[in-house]
C-alpha cells in the first residue's frame, strides 16, 4: 500500500466520523453503503439511510476529498466545498464552451477539469483557478452535451477519455495524442444501432477498463487490446438499468452501477463478478444519480484513490 492509499484511509476515517451516523444493526452478511451522490441532489447518505450533508443540486461529477471536503462538477463550475459548505476553490467555464464535465483531483493537488463545446479540451487548474495545461480532444461531433463526460487521468500520466457519439474510449498523452482506442460499437455489445455510449471509463489495476454504456443499458470491460471480457445487461439484472452513467470498481471486486434514467425506484445497484446482485439503493436522494462515489461498507472506509 502506497503512502497515499495510507493517508487516504487514515483521513477517510476521520472524515466519516463526521458524516456517517452508527449503522443499524443488520443480519450477518448485510452489506450497507454510505455514498455520495450527483445529479438532481448532492449529497452524502449515510449507511442508515440518512442524508448527512446536501449542497446544490444538478450535479455532474465529483468526489469526497482524503481531508473530508467535496469536490464537484456543475455544467457551469467546478467547486471545492467544506462540510460546512465554505467554498475554498472554485472554477468557472470559460465562454467559448458550453459544459464542464467532469472534475479530478490530481495526485499534484492541481484540478482536471473538463470543458465541452466549440473547444472540447482537459484543462488542469491549479489551486488559484489559474490554467497550466490544456490537451485538445477529438470527439468527433460538435454536438457538446454528447463530447464526453468521466474524463480521468491515469497514473502514468496519460488521460483515459470516453467520447459517447464516437463509440470510443481514448487514451491522450498530455501533448494531446491519442495512444489507444476502446470501440464500444463491437457486435456482441449492439453495434452502433444498440447505442452502447461509453459514459464513465475506469482503468483498473490489472490494465483492464470498466465502462458504462448508457443507452446501451451495459457496462463492459475490456482488456488492454479492446477486447470485451465482461459484461453485465439488463438480461442479468432483471430491466435494472435504466441509463447508466455511473459506475465504480470496489476494492472488494464488485461492480456498483447508478441509473440516471431511474427517477423512482431502484436507482443503484452492486454486481459481483458472477453478475449477482448483493446491494441495491431505492433512496430518493439517489433517483436520477448522474454519478456517485461509495464511501463505506458496514463502517469501513473503501480503500485508496476511487476507481470511478
């Protein structure tokens, strides 16, 4: 474990001290979340189900800090937010573009942020608002709501960036080259007629990449050539998935997916590698999540950087 993982579990801890109410007692074996979440409502539920922390709604991205405060992603700003929702950094879409994204932390302190539009490009902000870096992207459309969304910069420094229209997931050095390609419009996945628009892209530890498909109702994974080597549909979850944009790898191995389209019901549900599902959220506060991050298990902080 390196000593950011370390720090992040220390920190974690601390934090959720402060977030989380005593879970409920619960039969053996119950599996119980608190977890942020991002789209109509922003906030933080706990593993009782209760609403621990809210702040502006119509989100888009954005994390629970290792030191405890929020950092999130509106189409207009980027903000980074106390528990008692003190704003200490804050960034502005510039006027050639249309959208932000997606928001990062980076390991350097500074903020990957995405902007969609006439100029679609990752921009990294440091801690002043001030814009060191720009890598230009290559969507292939003008249409700027459908660009990309869950851009992520990868540890060797490289930027992992699903491109919905163009059924790709790319890798861009930070010159702005593009060094891989993922097709999400292979024929066991729909094709282009099946509209498996890779929305949330996660590189895993083993090289592989975790993708949601949002209106191909799927989320697949792919190894290091592109080729398929998991996949969950709504054949395997009973008509869950409605839309889903959201996913993250838990440290455990399963796969929890959100549902933006669910905007009553089962919004959130958790995937083992054998497809079964172990978990699921029906939380008012979680209908139509856009994103998400899973906080604890049964009071334990999920480990090292989130793989979302």
């Amino acid at each position: 474990m390196n000593s950011w993982h370390l720090s992040f579990l220390i920190l974690a801890t601390l934090t959720f001290r402060v977030f989380a109410a005593e879970p409920p007692s619960a039969a053996e074996g119950a599996i119980r979340h608190s977890y942020l979440v991002l789209g109509g409502r922003t906030a933080v539920i706990g593993e009782d189900g209760a609403i621990r922390w809210e702040y502006a709604g119509g989100s888009r991205d954005g994390f629970i800090l290792p030191g405890g405060n929020a950092l999130i992603a509106w189409s207009d700003r980027v903000e980074e937010v106390t528990p008692a929702k003190e704003v200490v950094f804050r960034f502005t879409r510039r006027p050639e573009n249309a959208e932000i994204g997606t928001a990062q932390r980076l390991y350097n302190g500074n903020t990957l942020v995405t902007e969609l539009g006439g100029k679609p490009r990752l921009l990294e902000v440091d801690p002043k608002g001030a814009v060191l870096h720009t890598v230009p992207l290559e969507p292939e459309t003008e249409n700027a709501h459908m660009q990309t969304r869950m851009a992520r910069q990868l540890r060797n420094g490289n930027y992992l960036v699903p491109h919905l229209l163009a059924f790709a997931v790319k890798e861009y050095t930070p010159e702005g080259r593009v060094v891989s390609v993922i097709r999400t419009d292979l024929p066991e996945l729909g094709g282009r007629p099946g509209e498996a628009w890779p929305f949330t892209a996660i590189r895993l530890d083993n090289g592989n990449t975790l993708v949601s498909l949002t209106h191909g109702n799927q989320v697949a994974e792919f190894d290091p050539r592109g080729a398929l080597v998991w996949r969950v549909s709504n054949d395997d979850v009973g008509g869950r998935f409605q839309d889903p944009c959201g996913s993250q790898r838990l440290a455990n191995g399963n796969t929890v997916v959100g549902s933006h389209a669910a905007i009553k019901g089962v919004s959130m549900i958790e995937l083992t590698p054998d497809r079964r599902i172990v978990w699921s959220s029906d939380h008012p506060a979680a209908a139509g999540v856009h994103h998400f991050q899973i906080l604890t298990t049964n009071g334990k902080p999920e480990p090292g950087m989130p793989l979302k």
